[in-house]
C-alpha cells in the first residue's frame, strides 16, 4: 500500500511543475499541514550466547503504525534561505522479532509496547528556483520522543537532512512534496531500562535511520 501511494506522489510531481512559482520574498511566512509514511528500524538485537544453541535470536524493532501528521511555520530570512520550525506526531509499536525454532520455523513477532512518536525541529531551507518548480535542500536539528505505553518515556536529539520540491498553484498556495532522512539516538536497553535473561548478549546500536515522505500544502503570507 506504502509503494502504490509512493508512485502515486511521483507521478503527480509533473502536475506539480504546471505553473512556475513566484519568488519568495525574504520576510515572507510559510504555513505548512503535512501528512506521510515513516519507515521503522532497528533497535538493535539479543545475540544467544554460545553456549546456547538452541535459543533464537531476538531482534528489537519499532514499527509505524499509519501515517504521521504535522505542521511546519517556516519565515524567509532571504528569497533563497527560509527558517522552518516543525512539530509531527505518529503512532508506533515495538516489537521482538523472534528468530527461527528448533524445527527451522520461523516465530514470528511478538509485540513489547505501542507507542507514540514526536518529532520537534527546527531546519534550514535553501530554496533554488527554476523554471517550472521551485526545489529546496533542508538540514536541521531537534528532538525525538518516544512514549511507549508499557515502557519509560524517553527523548532524544533527532537530526534531519533532506530536499523537496513544490509548485505554484495559486499566488498564495504551494504543494510540496518532500523527503527526509532522520536519525535518533536511542539506547534501547539503558533508555527504556530493559532486563534480559543471561542467555543473551545484547547488541543494541546507539543510533537509528529512518525515511519519511510528506505530502503538504503550504500558504504563503
């Protein structure tokens, strides 16, 4: 379902392009309402220790659950260069990937906790006009926070780097398409105060990458 509403937006980026936009003007503010998709990742993994063959292998992953909503406030310091603060919420769950059995049958999933995920950041946008679209590259920093309903809430610094495009629809009214790269950093086991049993080593990474997709419409005043 996520790839068919991915090909969808790309097939529409030429209905985008229809009209030229018109410069932004520094001192201009942008409002933005979003939605998209957020990939999940990893949390890392409990590794059997040796002498325990027979125990599967655990792997800790967060998974999204639907889509992600937000809103971004954006305010050009020049017509190239614009401020953009953010704020989006999501729905999520953990989940304990359990290894294959003894009998060479996968486990299956079993679920820890859902969770809800907020992002709070604050970017900046170089806007590079050309003929038909107008694109932009995006870096910023901020804070991730995670709040499971079985486990400790946590928040952490989130780092996001990535680029967009939107089109003129009206003198006011701006489609945009846009595509981000985030990392976090979490410590699964420390942060969410995690015990295991001693038959497992735990191999848990110190940072996370995900990819989310926007879809907003923005009003320039």
């Amino acid at each position: 379902m996520r790839i068919k509403i991915l090909i969808l937006l790309i097939l529409l980026l030429p209905i985008m392009a229809i009209a030229a936009p018109r410069q932004h003007q520094s001192k201009s503010i942008s409002l933005t309402p979003f939605i998209g998709f957020h990939t999940g990742y990893k949390f890392g993994k409990l590794i059997p220790l040796p002498n325990t063959s027979d125990v599967p292998e655990i792997e800790v992953l967060l998974e999204n659950r639907g889509v992600v909503v937000g809103m971004s406030l954006g305010y050009f310091l020049t017509k190239n260069f614009e401020f953009q603060g953010t704020f989006s919420y999501g729905l999520t769950k953990i989940m304990n990937d359990i290894g294959i059995g003894l009998a060479g049958i996968p486990l299956g999933k079993v679920k820890v906790s859902d969770a809800k995920m907020l992002f709070y950041s604050g970017n900046i946008l170089y806007h590079i006009p050309f003929r038909k679209v107008s694109l932009y590259l995006t870096a910023g920093l901020g804070g991730i926070t995670l709040r499971p309903d079985e486990l400790n809430n946590r928040t952490k610094l989130l780092l996001n780097f990535g680029a967009g495009i939107k089109a003129k629809i009206s003198e006011h009214i701006y489609p945009v398409l846009d595509i981000r790269d985030y990392v976090s950093f979490f410590n699964y086991a420390e942060d969410f105060n995690i015990a295991y049993i001693a038959i497992y080593n735990p191999d848990f990474k110190k940072s996370q990458h995900h990819f989310g997709i926007h879809v907003g419409l923005s009003y320039l005043f």
